[in-house]
C-alpha cells in the first residue's frame, strides 16, 4: 500500500540490505526507492550523514565522538554520530560527512 508521510515528520532515512527504512517519532515504514532518489527528492530538507543514511535537518540534536551499537566487537571504533531528535538514536556519521554536518549544524 502507499502511504503519504509528510516531510516534516520524517526524521531520518536508513538503507539496509535493498530497502530504505523511513522514521518518523512514532512510526518506522520500509521503502523500495533507493537513498540517492530519495535525498534528490527531499532536498534541502534532509543532510547526508553517512552512505548509508541521510537525516532531517531539523531533526539533527548533536553531533559527538562515540562508539555505536554497530562498531566492531572490541569496542576500539569510536566514530561521528548525530542524535535525532524525537527518538534519541544515534547515527553514524562518516569521516566524509563530518565536517558537512558540522557546518550545517553552526548554520542553524
């Protein structure tokens, strides 16, 4: 089915395996267009923070040094991540993006 979510509830986008998970505060929907479409879509409404993710601009709360859920079993990787506001998640940010999101953080 198809759903219409506004863009101003749209907190981040995530790609995992060949599906795009979109999150709102209060709901997750999986989607079937590929990142790139999506962030031509939405446009300035949404900042690139890894290859893998692109998150509202509004939704940015922080941008800190910390080790993810994600990072290896040792615990060694400590990496950029922004919390999305709303939910409190954490995202990784690659060393690409770090300084993209930076500044679109002083921006606003």
């Amino acid at each position: 089915r198809v759903i219409r979510v506004p863009v101003g509830e749209v907190l981040y986008l995530k790609a995992e395996l060949k599906y795009v998970t979109l999150r709102t505060a209060t709901h997750s929907y999986l989607l079937d267009d590929s990142l790139v479409d999506l962030e031509q879509r939405l446009g300035e409404h949404v900042l690139r923070v890894h290859r893998n993710a692109l998150v509202a601009r509004a939704a940015v709360r922080a941008l800190e040094r910390r080790k993810l859920a994600d990072s290896d079993d040792e615990g060694n990787e400590i990496s950029w991540a922004v919390q999305v506001a709303a939910t409190g998640e954490w995202l990784a940010v690659s060393r690409r993006q770090a300084s993209a999101v930076r500044e679109a953080l002083e921006q606003a």
